[in-house]
C-alpha cells in the first residue's frame, strides 16, 4: 500500500469524481470494469474528511461505492428503513505521476450510467501543468457540490446555457469544476460571511482567473453562495435601486427569496400579497392559552425541513443561529384498540408494501409510454390481488397506513399519481435528516421579510404583459413594472382567479392542468401538559376503513421545539378532502377518542386541550391546496413548462410547483425564487446592453459610415455596380466579404413594364424607393456571403441585371441598408480595417474606375423591387447579420433623405406589409 502522503497526493490531484445514481435493480457492472485491488475506505476516510451526512460503507464484492443516503419520498411521515443512495466510485489504486500521460480513470460503464452528454472525456488525459491543485480536499468539496445540486464530473445544463467554460469537455472543464467546488465549500464553512473572489485570487493558478470569475460570477448571480439573511448579506443591498422595477406576486417563500436577490442585485421590488401576512403555505401560529398561559408555536402549513445536507433553509438556519432538531426515528404504530402494533408484522408488512412498490417500478419500465396513462394506485391494486399473500384484518390495517403515508408524502391520492413519474424527483432529493426548527419556520420568514417591501391585502385579479412591461392590477390600483414574477399556489393558477392579458401559452396552461395539486390537513392541539412522552416525535395509528385510512393516522409531537405541550395530527388522502367539511368540534372529538385509546389503558390520563386550530389548505383562496404531484397523464416535464417566462421574459414564474427537482418542499420553493432572480436579472441586462447598443449605434452612425466608405474606395474586386472586400490575410475560400451594390443616375419615375399584380403589391416600397432615388446621386445596399460567392458573383455573364439575379435567386441574398448589417458585419469590417492598417485611403474619384459600367437605374430599380420580395438561405452563404432585411416591409421612419432614410426604408421594420 502506498504510503498515506502519496495516497493523499493523488486524490488532490485527481479530477472531479464522476457520480452517478445506482440501482441495483437497473444497473449491472462487470466486475471486470471496476478497480480489482481498490483503496480501502479507511484510507480514503481518515484523508479525506467527508461529512457526516455520507454513510461510508466497504464495498461488497460486486461493486465499489460510497453510499450517500435518499430518503425516498415514499418515507417522508416515518424514518427511512430502506433508501437508495448517491453512490460515489471508489478512486483507483496505484501510483499517480501527475507528469505521466496515464491518468487513471474510472469506469466508463459507471459514468455512462448517467447519460449526460457533458460528462468529462472517458479517456485519459494529459494533465501535465493543466489540472490544478488547489487542496488535498476535492472529494469532500466535490460532495458538499453534489448537495448544492451540482454533478460533480458534468456541467449543470444551467451552467451549459450560461456558457462558463469556451468549450465542453476538456481540461478547463475540470478545472471550472474543481473551482467551482471550492468555492461552495469555502462559502459553507461559514455561511454568515460573505465570500470575495479576491479570497481565491492567491490559491488560483493565474491562467485560470478567467475560470474564477466565471465560477464566481455564476455562483453568485444564481443565488447558490452569499445568499440569505446573514448581515454581510443585508449590508450588500444598495441603498437605492439602479435597476428597473419589479413586481413580485406572493410573499411565500419563493416571492420573499426572489425579492431579497433582486433588492441586492439592485432592482426596485415591490411585493404584493393577497394575506395579513408573509409566509403563504408556511404558517406558524403561536396557540396560548390555560391558567398557567402556556404558548406554542404550531406550524399550521410546512413544518419539516426534508434533507439538511445543502438545504438552503438550513443554511438560512444557520444564519440566525438556530439549531435544527432531528426527528427521531423512534415511530410506533397503534392499532384500533390502542395497543401497539407488533414489531415483526410491522416489518413483515412494510418489506411486503415496498416490494410491491418495486415491483411497481418494473412495471412501468415494461410498459414504456402507456405508463404514462395509469395510475400507481391501480398497479399496486393489481399486484396486491394477483401476488398478495394472504392477510389478516389487522395486517391490511397496517397496509392502508402505508398507502396513507405514500398519500401524504405525494399530498394525493394514489389513485391519482402517475405510475410513470409519481416519484420522479427522488433522486435529487436533499440528503441528510429530516428536521424541526426550534420556535418554527416563522422564524425563517421573518427574517426573510424583514426590509422586504410588502403590500399586504393586495389580491391581484389580472396581469397584462407585453413587450413594454406588465401591469399588475389588484382591486382598482394598478402597479406598473418592467417585470413581475408569479409565485402563487398551483391550486390558483389552477382556479384561473388570476386573468392573464394575453392568456397564458397553451402549452403552460396543459401544464398546469395535468400537475396534480393535493391536499394535506392539521388538526393542533395545544395541551396542559405532555402526556405522552418526550422520547419520541412521531407515532400512528390504524383504522379498518380504507377511504378514512389518512384520517388522523400520524402524529407529530412539538413538545421539544415549540416551547410548549403542542401535538399535531395529520389528515391526507381522501380524508383530507372530506376533513374541508367535518366540524371543528367532531374533528377534535375524534382526534381525542384516538388519543385516550392508546393512552388510557396504560394509565395515563389524556386531558382536554387549551386551545386547537383546525387547518382547510384546500379552501383557503389563496392556495386551494397544499402542494403539487405528478398526477396521470403528467410528468416532470410540466414542472418545467411552468418555470417558463413569459411575454419575451417580462412574466416569470416560481414557487414549489416550478421545481421538478424539488417539488413539494420548502426548499423547492426558495430556490425557485432565486432561479427566478437570476433569469430576471439576465433580461434586464441584455435589455439594457440591446439599448446601450443602439444608442451607440446611434451615435456612431457617421464614423462607421465613413469608415465603410474608405475600405470601398479600394474594393478587393469590382464587377459592375458591385463592390467586394475581404481579409486580404485569409485566404479561405469560406471566409466572410462584405459586398456593395451601387444605384447611380436618378431619374424621373418609371414603371413601364410593370404588371397590375407587381404594381399593387410593391406599390408603397416602389414609391417610397424611386422618391429616395429622385433626391440621391449615389445609393448603397450590403450584404455579407463567402469570398467564394463573390468570385462566383463575378463570373456571372449578362452584366448587372444577371448579376443581381444571380445574387437573389441562387444565393438567397438579403440586401440591406448599412445599419442592417449589424453587429457581425462590425466584427468584418473591423478585421479588415486592421489587416489594411492605417495607410491612406485613395481619392475618392478612384472608387468608379474606368470602363466600369453601371446598371441603368430605371430597370433595376424595378428589378431590384422584384426581387427584394425573395427570402431564401443561400448555399453555404454567410448568415445574414441582422433581422432588418429586404423583405417588401416598410419602416414608418422614411420621412428623411440622404443615407440614413435609407437604412430606414429597407431594413423591414414590420411596419407595414406589402
């Protein structure tokens, strides 16, 4: 074995480890492909420090992981018995030479399980000088990246769209990737801090500051460091906005994440909420009550944070200095008459209703697409009928509580969630423990609201958007703004209460029809005293009807974190819905006769409670619901569908049901937010630089002109009233030129020849054309093509006229004014004008040279009419540089003369057809 020095050198200098998602049920590895004599674990371990949350497991004979726990959704009201991991390859064995060509590499079957078409190259690599070293911890670093929603050898497609390395694959994509985890890492070691760029500048090679900006730059725009409470967070918010306004509807968590982003990256915000507070779904009440004046607080809506390892809401935690508590696994089951349930029919059954879930899950492998159009409820029905073993009462009993769980986890009945996709967030769920926060998730949106400009009561009824901006209007005040984000329930979206002007794309309104949006209830309980132990958070009970089985079937004990005897029972499924109309007084009734059934015959006496609250989620107006689910027929593509802006990025969209990585949660809708605030921002800085462009333009209309004037007065070949020039260095047949036609020798108005069907449709272009023509000695047209179809150009025989139907018909060419060029014929122009130099340009008079024959205008200027109606693409022919074409439109700015008129005139600015 190498000693532990040398071991700790190779991981420092390996690449980012490849994680994949292993199932052992989908996933076959040969022996053959993995490392035969891999490092023990313990040497990697006591070298590499790998947080708590990464169960560290020796590797059976068959494959070499690292496990990294899921808790699967199906488990979300009781501890996880049995989980899928995050499994991450061992490293291989051997001696490492970073100045050797033979870099070890992993499994190409392991890292093709995935299917992401960024991965890093399979094949080994020369890293000699290229990978860089920034520490002996990129493993850890690269787990803490993974919790953050980062893969660990690939770009994100975010990251892709974003373009933060030149070229995908390759050493700068390794090199991005281990920057990009450090810096993650180093902003977790203390999240109240606010971490610099600078801080990396001294442990970055410098041939990779451009890769630290990038990273940097991304990490912090799309909310993934510095982001929170923390006061070197707060302090960060300019003191007055230097951007466009924003209108964000909802103070949910996603609005309340979005807003405070925005506030920071300087935008004006203001928050409209339909409620009394902040918080949307996520609702602590404080209950008091009693001679004693005993308080608690009760969390009404989302209580459990679902996975700590990365969750943004423990990091925001960690920024008011609270301290999350784990719910404990301990989780007894009672049956009807009290009395516990027996351990080994617990496990009997529980190993029975996940393997019929497993069995669920082959199926709709089997069946493909058609899985798609069948419910989970009626596949697991099916399996229980065909391969059910035979059941007692109380066995069936304990198996409703199982669907009841499956039910809350997914906020729907099962009878209703999709076989094909019911679980499909799974794997990217939050690893870690499930926790309480001490005092409630109040806590969390206070400190999110605070200095946060929230119009409370303000129920918005309709939202007009458009290529200027949006318009929100609540009650009879409109609110006016560049952008507006939509946080709101998927139940409102669903109710339409909201009027969208124009509606809503089909295609998102399919979207949001096919999303299942369920329902969860609460009954809380405040009492005297605890009665029934502290040594647990969680319990269940039975019952012998299915349609009731979610009734009151899990209770969460608060005892320890919400300073006061507090109890809450949890009502799903179908009983949920039926729990909308059931009396307040009935529900507490039934809830305290489940109570005394299990407590009483132990003798311990159940008392009448302080003070209870009743949840109805699914009347509320402003959710009409709890969270969503993919129900039949949906996917988690509609997730994505309805992350997507709208109105040319002037609507957006977030909040749980955006997230099909983390739909349902808390944190899913926190980080929808900042997703959103980074989209946000991305439109309003393209705006502004297409703005600042054209005012540029603008101003330097005349210089560019005149520069382009000079480059023609020696064309590097002229034909005619055609005029070419080109890199002179380039000798590419492919490279770009830039071609001038000329139009000479006005005079008066002539459409001889002229058909009533080419009069009619080019009537007010032939005008506007021949009265420009009148009051001009010397027009010019542009185009960009080949320096090949110039030579073509040239050789065409019949002079001008066939030149120019050589040049619409065969090539396609869009013949512009000279602002129409744009900005790619800038880039030209300008390497042309360099590799030229500073020498003088020749006189004027040479730029008609002798003998050159010029068109008669009369005929093409009809011809040229004609053919301006032709839109093709040219074969092989340069993209043409801008939207502003020939195309027989008409610009309502020809009202001057001279040059820039007739930029005007053919640059087709939809004004008008033809």
């Amino acid at each position: 074995m190498n000693p532990p020095d040398d071991i700790a050198d190779q991981f420092s200098l390996f690449p980012p480890i490849p994680f994949t998602l292993y199932d052992p049920h989908e996933i076959s590895l040969p022996v053959s492909d993995l490392n035969p004599n891999p490092t023990p674990l313990s040497a990697i371990t006591d070298l590499v420090p790998v947080p708590s949350s990464i169960q560290i497991e020796e590797p059976s004979s068959t494959h070499n992981f690292l496990s990294f726990s899921i808790p699967k959704k199906r488990r979300r009201g009781r501890p996880q018995r049995v989980s899928t991991s995050f499994s991450i390859p061992q490293f291989p064995s051997g001696t490492f030479n970073p100045n050797s060509n033979d870099f070890p590499s992993t499994s190409n079957s392991i890292r093709n399980s995935v299917g992401n078409p960024n991965s890093l190259p399979h094949t080994a690599l020369d890293t000699s000088d290229e990978i860089i070293v920034i520490n002996r911890e990129s493993t850890a670093e690269a787990v803490i990246a993974l919790t953050a929603g980062f893969p660990a050898d690939s770009l994100t497609d975010e990251e892709i769209d974003a373009g933060v390395v030149p070229v995908i694959g390759g050493i700068e994509q390794v090199n991005y990737i281990l920057i990009r985890n450090h810096i993650i890492a180093k902003w977790r070691e203390n999240v109240s801090n606010w971490v610099a760029k600078e801080m990396f500048i001294d442990s970055i090679p410098k041939h990779c500051q451009t890769l630290l900006d990038s990273a940097y730059n991304y990490l912090v725009s799309h909310g993934f460091i510095n982001f929170g409470v923390a006061p070197a967070v707060r302090e960060r918010i300019p003191a007055e906005p230097n951007k466009p306004n924003v209108v964000v509807i909802g103070a949910g968590l996603a609005g309340l994440a979005a807003a405070r982003q925005m506030l920071r990256f300087g935008f004006k915000v203001t928050v409209l909420e339909g409620r009394k507070r902040a918080g949307g779904r996520v609702y602590t009440k404080k209950m008091e009550g009693g001679g004693n004046r005993v308080s608690a607080a009760a969390e009404l809506g989302g209580s459990v944070l679902t996975g700590t390892s990365g969750n943004p809401l423990g990091i925001v935690a960690r920024q008011l200095g609270s301290t999350l508590h784990k719910v404990r696994d301990k989780c007894p089951l009672y049956t009807l008459d009290g009395k516990p349930v027996d351990p080994d029919m617990d496990m009997k059954v529980e190993t029975a209703f996940n393997r019929l879930l497993d069995k669920a899950s082959r199926l709709r492998q089997l069946m493909g697409d058609v899985s798609v159009d069948v419910s989970l409820g009626a596949s697991l029905e099916t399996f229980l009928q065909v391969d059910g073993e035979a059941v007692n009462a109380e066995e069936m009993n304990l198996f409703n509580w199982h669907l009841a769980n499956l039910e809350y986890a997914n906020a729907g009945l099962i009878s209703k969630l999709s076989l094909a996709f019911w679980d499909q967030d799974d794997p990217y769920d939050m690893g870690g423990d499930h926790c309480f926060l001490p005092g409630g998730n109040g806590k969390l949106v206070q400190a999110l609201a605070e200095n946060v400009p929230i119009l409370y009561e303000k129920i918005v009824q309709t939202i007009r958007y458009g290529n200027d901006g949006v318009q929100v209007i609540a009650g009879n005040q409109v609110f006016e703004c560049d952008m507006a984000l939509c946080t709101v329930p998927l139940g409102v979206l669903k109710s339409g209460s909201i009027k969208f002007v124009p509606e809503l794309p089909q295609r998102k309104l399919d979207g949001i029809k096919r999303l299942g949006f369920g329902l969860l209830n609460k009954v809380a309980m405040l009492f005297p005293h605890v009665f029934w132990g502290t040594d647990l958070d969680t319990f269940g009970h039975l019952s012998d009807d299915p349609s009731r089985r979610g009734e009151f079937f899990l209770f969460y004990s608060y005892a320890t974190v919400a300073g006061g005897p507090l109890l809450i029972a949890l009502v799903a499924g179908e009983a949920a819905h039926n729990f909308e109309s059931m009396p307040p007084t009935d529900a507490v009734t039934r809830v305290l006769q489940i109570l005394k059934g299990i407590y009483e015959p132990q003798g311990i006496n159940v008392p009448e409670p302080i003070q209870t609250v009743c949840t109805r989620w699914g009347s509320d107006p402003f959710s009409l619901g709890s969270y969503s689910n993919v129900a039949v027929g949906a996917s988690g593509d509609d997730y994505d569908i309805l992350a997507e802006s709208v109105g040319d990025g002037r609507l957006f969209f977030a909040g749980e049901a955006t997230t099909r990585r983390y739909p349902a949660t808390m944190h899913g809708a926190f980080l929808s937010g900042l997703r959103e605030a980074a989209n946000m921002a991305r439109y309003a800085n393209a705006r502004s630089l297409q703005i600042k462009g054209e005012r540029g333009l603008s101003k330097n209309a005349h210089s560019c002109a005149s520069l382009l004037a000079d480059l023609f007065r020696e064309p590097d070949l002229e034909f005619g009233s055609f005029s070419v020039i080109f890199g002179r260095k380039n000798a590419d047949p492919k490279s770009t030129a830039v071609l001038r036609v000329t139009f000479n020798e006005p005079r008066k108005k002539s459409q001889e020849g002229s058909t009533p069907d080419r009069q009619h449709s080019n009537k007010l272009l032939f005008q506007q054309l021949q009265s420009h023509f009148n009051q001009q000695q010397q027009l010019h047209v542009y185009t960009l093509l080949s320096r090949q179809q110039a030579l073509e150009l040239r050789e065409v025989r019949g002079g001008d006229e066939m030149r120019l139907n050589y040049l619409c018909e065969k090539l396609g060419v869009k013949l512009v004014g000279r602002k129409g060029l744009g900005s790619t014929a800038d880039s030209v122009i300008a390497s042309i004008r360099a590799q030229r130099g500073n020498r003088k340009p020749a006189s004027t008079s040479l730029a008609l040279k002798t003998g050159t024959s010029k068109l008669k205008t009369g005929t093409l200027k009809r011809k040229w009419v004609r053919r301006a109606k032709i839109v093709r693409n040219g074969n092989g022919m340069a993209p043409s540089p801008g939207s502003n074409l020939v195309n027989g439109k008409v610009s309502e700015e020809t009202r001057t003369t001279h040059q820039a008129s007739f930029d005007s005139l053919v640059s087709g600015q939809n004004q008008g057809d033809m």
